[in-house]
DNA sequence: CATGAATGAGGCTTCATTCAT
DNA sequence: AATGAATGAAGCCTCATTCAT
C-alpha cells in the first residue's frame, strides 16, 4: 500500500508540473508551487527528482505516454488515415493541454538535446506508421504512384502540430486533410 | 539626427531582443544582456521601454512587420495559392529565426492577452485574404462549391504554422499541399 | 561477530571521514557520501554517530592514535631529537593526509572547545617529553644552561606544525633543524 | 566624495569577509551576514562581487597587502634576519586574526588553485628575499659556506607558518631561532 | 538621456536531522 | 540496525525594477 503511495506521490508531482507548463507556460514552471500541489515541502521535492531537469523528462514522459498512437492495422489505408486523423483531432479536442505541453516541450528542445532526443524518438515512430500507411497505399491503388510519400508525411505532422495551438478548429481541418486526400484517391 | 539615434537603438534593442528569443527562447530573455548588446547600460533600456512586456510587445510587432503578407491579386486563385504557399515556404527557409520567435509569441499568447491580441489582429488579415481567395476560386469554377472555404483556410493556417518547427520541410510540404488543391480543381 | 562487523562499520565510516576531510577539506564533509563510502543509508549513519560533531571527534581520535609519540629513551637528548624529529619528518613524507587533517582541525578547534581541549591534551604529551628531552640534555652538558628550553620546544612544534602543508620539504628542514641544535651543542 | 563611499562600502564587505573567517572559519563565511554588516542588502552584494570566490579573492589580496614584506637592506645579514622575524613576531602578536586567516586560506589553497597561485606567488617574493639574505650572509662570512641555504629559507618559513596558530608563542620562538643561526655565526 | 548602486522577491539546490516503518 | 521519505533552514545567485545623481 505504501508503495501505491510512493508512486501516487511521484505522480502527483508530475501532474502538478505538467498543469503548470499547461498554464504557465515553460517560464512559469516553478518547483516550490508543484510542490505545495502535491502537498510536500519543495525540499522533499528534490527526493524524487534531483533536479528541475529530471521532472521536466518526467512530464515529457507522461505526455508521451498518453499519445501513443492508435494505427488500426485492420483498416484499409484510406480509412486508416481517416481513422488516424480522426482520432488526433479528437485527442485534441478533448484534452488540448496534451498538445500545448508537447507544444512547450517541441520549443524547448531546440535549446535541450536530451529532450529533443526524446521527442525526435518519439516522433520517429509516428513518422514510420505513416510512411508504411501511405505506401501501403500506394501499392493498393488507393493512391497514384506519383504521390510524393515523404511530402505527405511531414504534411500530415506539420498540419497536426498546427493545430496544436487551435483545438477548435482541429475536427475540420482534419477532416478537410481527409478529403484532400480522398478526392486524390478516388481519381 | 539625435532622434535617428535614438530610433536606431530602440531598433537595436528590439532586434536584440529578437535574436535572444530566437536563440536562447522566451525562457532565456534578460534585459541585461539585451541592453549591452546595444551598448546601453541596463537601466537605460528602462527609458526605452518601461517594462520587459513593452520591449516584448515591440517585438511581436517587428516580427509581424517583417512577415506582412504579399497576396498578389493579380493572378488567378490556384495561382495565386501557390504563389502564396510558396512565398511563406521560402520565408521560413531563408529566415526560420522569424517563425521560431513567432511560435514562441504564439505560445506566450496564450497567457498574454494583449499579445493574444495583437496576434490575432495580425492573423485576421490573413485569414480574410485565404477567405477571399477560396471565395473567389469556387466563384470562379477553380473548386467545386462543395468545398469548405473555412476549413480550408484553417488548414493552410494550421500547416503553415505546423512548418515553424520543421523549416527544412517547409517546401515539400507547401508544395504537396497545393498539389492537393490542384487535383482537387481540375476535378 | 555482528559486534566485530558493528566496529568495523563504524571504522569505515571514520576512514571515509578522514579521506574527505583530507581530500575536500572541512568545507567537504558532507554526511551522505561518508555513509555511501561505507556502503550503508545516510540514515543509518544516526546510529552510529548521533550527529556530525560526533564522527568528527571520532576523527580526531583516529588521526591522534595514529600519531602517538615514538620517543626513544634508549637514546642520549642529542640522538633521540634527531630521531624522533627524523620519525615525524618521515611520517609527514610518507601519510602527509595525517597531517594534513590534522590541521583542519587544529583550525578548526578555535571555534569548537571540544576539539581544542583534545588536541590540547594530544600535545601536553608531546610537550613534556620535548621539555625533559632538553632539560636531561642541559644536565648532560650537550646543551648550554644558557638554552632556554621552553623556547626551544615551541620553537621544534612550531617548525614541524608549519611543515604540514608542505611535506616535500619535511626532510631537509628537520635536518637543518638538528644541525642548529648540533651546532650549538658541539659549543 | 560619492566614490569615496563606493570604496568604502566595498572595502567594508573585505573586512566583513575578512572578519567572519578570522572568528567563525571558512565554513561560517555566509554572504547574507557580510552584506548586513556592510549595512547592505544581501543581493546588493554581487553587486560588488559579483561570486563568493570573488569576494574570498578580495580579501586574500587584502590580508597579503597588509604583509608586504619589510626586509631592511640596509642591516647585514644577520641584523637583517633579525629585524625581519622580529617584524613578523610583532605582527603575529599584535594582529594573529591576519595570520589565522592567511591559515585558513592556505588550507583552501589546496583545493583552489586560483587562491593556490596567488598564495604561491606572494610567497615567491617572500622565499627570495630570504635566499639572498642568506647568500650574502654566506658570502660576507656570516654563515659557514656549509649552510643549506635552501633548508635555512624552508626552515624559517615553516617556523613562522607554525606559529600562526599560537600567537602568543611567537616572540620567544623566534628569538630562539635567531639565536640558533647568531651562534652558528659566531662559530 | 544615462548611469550604476540598491532593492526585494524569488529561483534552485543542499544539508543535517528526524520519524515512521 | 536499517531504511528512505520528509522536513526546515539555509546556501548562493539572478532578475526586473527603481532612485539618486
């Protein structure tokens, strides 16, 4: 039981610091007030991490942890895009601190490799699922053999992270994305 | 020829300014090191600007004033698109540093309201431009009147945005983008 | 055998005390690592020394046990200086640690009346065996009556106290030392 | 007049610095402290030191300049030598806060290598003097041409450096080693 | 307009120690 | 005896801003 508190602790921190990115902003990432969030003193703060750093990984963590990518293999390419698509937007519908934290955490890397480590591990992933969906495409029909995969890649990230900063216009502009690629593909 | 002086470095400050947000971030913005890089003392820089948020807002507006839209009317909607399109993917490649604060800008706007305003204000000459732009296309026969004009403009909005991080992208991208559209007219 | 193991934690704990002090000074002393060098919880560190004023006398006792006075009352005063200043001039060669922290803490000892009593009454030994060796010395006619002893005993703890920060001259300064002192004996 | 008080102040953070570690060590040397008995803010402080080791540079250079050496060339050698201990005694009678604080400071030496080259070189000076005092001696006929002069210079520096600690001690040690090499000259 | 000394609030981090387990 | 979480005090340092000159 203990244990459960040691980590529910652990976690309360987290959350607490990735409340205040979310709110604050980067800038405004203080280690006293996550502390008091979580209800201990901002010296036992540094029990769990040793450094500001080390917290910031740690919210970089948990904000990955929860976009791990739903890719449904089972969907023909077209409607797993859609499907895909579709899902982020609603992701950022929902819970847009995710992305305006991933916003903070993409700008700060420019300046931190061991973060832009992390995001760039991350990223690889995603770019990978969406290279293979397009291709797959590709060799199905769905899509001309003169589309450019590795363009409508980086449109497809580009278009998400912009969105980043405008969840309600999210459902549309994926939508519209879908549609652009959709006419292509029914020709 | 004092007052030209004066101008220049009130200049001088801002583009210090520019350069720190873009090289070190938000984060990393101390008014010292602005002011002695345009040779003042750091209190003197107080007679400039009252406040760090003057000298803040000062560069938000010479951000925009470099990024000042060139939509030229006098070629036809698809043309003109791509013209567009192209324009902002050169900008971004040649001067990245113009977007990287402008993302910085648009984060801190968050929690900024005058900055949420006057980023607003900027983006709604744009956004009327693209508005006007699809309007006259569809008008025109160029696309289909199915087509969604205010997600559209979002999605061109959002990707260009998308770009900021990625300037190495940005003409692949913008390119494919207007591929798009122009499959979608010739339709 | 737990006892036996008891004191050798608490020797370990001590000698890991003594290093630090000898390698990052007093300014050093940092309870934690001196716990994790004996491979036990700083915690538990408690249990040995109930605080930090404790190991250091622990210290002191170490250092002064490993100093007791090797005076040689087989030999005439003449001979036995030279020995035993010889002995001191080699240990400082050989262990200059010893010393070293020996100094920390005569330093220190200005301030804490504990340590100074125990040095104190580390050297009243060394004192009086120095005053009987000059006083037997004069007796014996190897010296003048003329010598002032008290004088010359403070004059041999001073030199061999200033030697401590440089061991590499031990050697020749003891020499030197016995050769004044043979000098005025052969008078 | 204004700058006169600049200096002031400054020179009263020294003596405040100076001060803490003659009474309370090196480990009690607290900025906070210093700054209030300068009658200034804490943070006021790095305004004239910008770091701690600043300051701590500060008062070396402080307490060496007021031991600038006074080695009277117009006495022989042995009168020289003489009135050179004797000079030294008095001070280290009538002021032992400047040489105990010169003790602490050779202490950290070992462990800074900015205060060990300065400590280093004021010594050079100091250690010079001596060896042409004792070259000259040799030469004019005071000492044998047998002496060390090298563990003569040692010697007297480890003497003076040893009683840095017993001040009280001072005067007679150093009449005894005055005595020691007045008698090895008289030989 | 320019300076630089001064401020006060606040930043992160470290440490010896205690307490519940 | 041993652990490790928790504390609170204290450490050095930084920053935007103001004020007297």
């Amino acid at each position: 039981m203990e244990m459960a508190d040691q980590a529910d602790r652990r976690q309360a921190l987290i959350s607490a610091a990735f409340a205040a990115i979310a709110n604050e902003g980067f800038e405004g990432l203080r280690l006293r007030p996550i502390a008091a969030a979580a209800g201990i003193d901002h010296s036992t703060l540094h029990h769990y991490f040793r450094t500001k750093e080390d917290l910031i990984a740690a919210v970089l963590e948990h904000v990955t942890s929860q976009l791990e990518g739903s890719m449904r293999n089972d969907l023909e390419p077209a409607g797993r895009l859609r499907h895909h698509l579709g899902a982020i937007a609603t992701a950022i519908a929902e819970r847009p601190e995710l992305f305006i934290v991933l916003d903070e955490l993409d700008l700060r890397a420019r300046r931190d490799v061991t973060m832009a480590a992390n995001i760039k591990h991350d990223e690889q992933g995603w770019r990978a699922a969406l290279v293979a969906l397009f291709d797959e495409g590709i060799e199905q029909g769905t899509w001309s053999v003169d589309l450019d995969v590795h363009a409508s890649v980086e449109l497809v990230i580009a278009t998400l992270k912009g969105l980043r900063l405008r969840p309600d216009t999210a459902e549309v502009v994926v939508k519209q994305l879908c549609d652009l690629y959709s006419r292509g593909a029914s020709e």
